[in-house]
C-alpha cells in the first residue's frame, strides 16, 4: 500500500511592529515562502509617535504591496 508522502510545510507566524517593513523583513518571510511553508504575518497595533511613525494602516499597505 503506498504511503503518502510527509508534508514539510509548516505554518509561521511573524508578529512585529514593521516599522518600516524593510529589505531584512522581506528576505527572512521570502526565505520561508521559498521553502514552501504558509507565512502569516501579524502587525503590532502601536499608538503613532516619534519612534512608531507609520500606522498600523500604512504598515499594512507597505506588506501588501510586496505580498
């Protein structure tokens, strides 16, 4: 009887602030696409401010752009 073959794929689940979403952001989650796992990325809801200059809205847009 053959056996069916092991899926690899696993679910990853990236949480941040993604403040910007940048090129080291993009290689790491691009790295786990290639590999074929199901990627989920999860975006940190921060209060606007000096050290979080981007909404969780814009933030979102900039991800979306890329995947």
């Amino acid at each position: 009887m053959p056996t069916k073959k092991k899926s690899k794929s696993k679910n990853i689940l990236f949480i941040g602030r993604w403040q910007p979403f940048h090129e080291g952001h993009r290689k790491m989650i691009g790295e786990a696409i290639k590999e074929g796992h199901n990627v989920i990325i999860a975006i940190r809801d921060t209060k606007v401010s000096k050290s979080n200059p981007y909404s969780v809205a814009k933030r979102k847009n900039m991800i979306a752009k890329i995947y």
